[in-house]
C-alpha cells in the first residue's frame, strides 16, 4: 500500500512535466491530461479490486478456520447478540440439550424457556440475570453453575461461562458469547 501511495504521488507530481516537454499546444494537452485522468482511475480501480478480492480470500479463511474451532469444541458455545437473538451456536449446544437442528430457537428468551434455565435451588433464572446478559453489561461470568432441561425431561447440571464481545475500545459489547458444559 505504501508503494502505491509513493507510485502515485510521483504520478501526480512528475507526469504533467513529462506531459509538457511531449505534447504541444494546449488542446492536445487538455485531452492527454483526461486520458491520464482516466488512466489513473483504471489503474486505482484495479489496484483496490485486487485489494479487496485479497482481503475477502483472508476473511473467508479466516472464518472457514473459525467455523471448523466452533464446531470441534466439545463444549456448547452460542453468541447473543444484545437484541437477545442467538445468532451462532455450535452442535455441541444441540447435542448437549438434545435439540434438533430445525429445533433450535432463534430467539434467546425462547431457548431459555425451552431450557428451562434455573438457579441451583430451583429458581428460574431472570432475564437480567442470565450470563449472555450480564456479558452484553460488561460483566465476565466464569463458571456459574445453572440447571437445564435436556429435552427428553432430565436435568443437567451446567456450568455456564460467558463474556462481553466489544468492537472497538470502550463501546458497549455488541454480543455475548455464552459457553455451557455438563458438570
């Protein structure tokens, strides 16, 4: 990209001086300078398709690589974002809960109530309680010890860990990732 910036500046600076020993006569020179124009605006829309065509490749192996993380983990990971929707989970979720794929809820409040999240004493767990909540906070929940209905009706005991997910340095977090395991 530097090299770029230095090619072109030496562009911009030398080539109406190289133009001007060359072409003669001040109609002749208005159209070379369009044509230089033109030529420069090619050459910069290559150059940034080339740009942009890397960068995508980069970002679509870097997710293929991130996918293939998510879906080996043996623990059940999903992502809420904070209008409470699950926008990512593993199938380690669907096979820890005993969910079918068609079965998993959108919504986080849904899968909530089809888990029947709970405190260890029984009590539901509330809304602004739940460790994806508490994340999109700013909060770090490490290891909370919930209970869950697995969908055939047992309970299972889960330690649930979760943490905020901020882009850029003091926003609030945009999601949450919320890691659940069996204990």
């Amino acid at each position: 990209m530097a090299i770029y910036a230095v090619v072109a500046g030496l562009w911009i600076l030398l080539s109406d001086v190289l133009l001007a020993g060359v072409v003669r006569g001040l109609g002749a020179f208005v159209q070379v300078q369009i044509l230089k124009g033109w030529f420069y605006v090619a050459a910069t829309s290559v150059l940034l398709y080339a740009l942009i065509r890397k960068d995508t490749a980069a970002l679509r192996e870097s997710e293929a690589r991130h996918r293939a993380s998510l879906e080996s983990m043996a623990d059940a990971l999903f992502l809420v974002d904070s209008q409470g929707r699950i926008v990512e989970a593993n199938k380690a979720v669907l096979t820890l809960f005993g969910i079918g794929a068609s079965g998993m809820p959108e919504e986080l409040e849904r899968f909530i109530e089809l888990l029947d999240i709970r405190h260890p004493d029984g009590r539901p767990v509330a809304w602004n309680d739940l460790p994806s909540q508490r994340a999109l906070r700013g909060e770090t929940v490490r290891e909370e010890e919930l209970l869950a209905r697995h969908c055939n009706g047992e309970t299972l005991h889960i330690s649930a860990t979760a943490s905020p997910v901020a882009t850029e340095e003091g926003q609030q977090p945009e999601s949450s990732p919320w890691w659940c395991c069996a204990i």
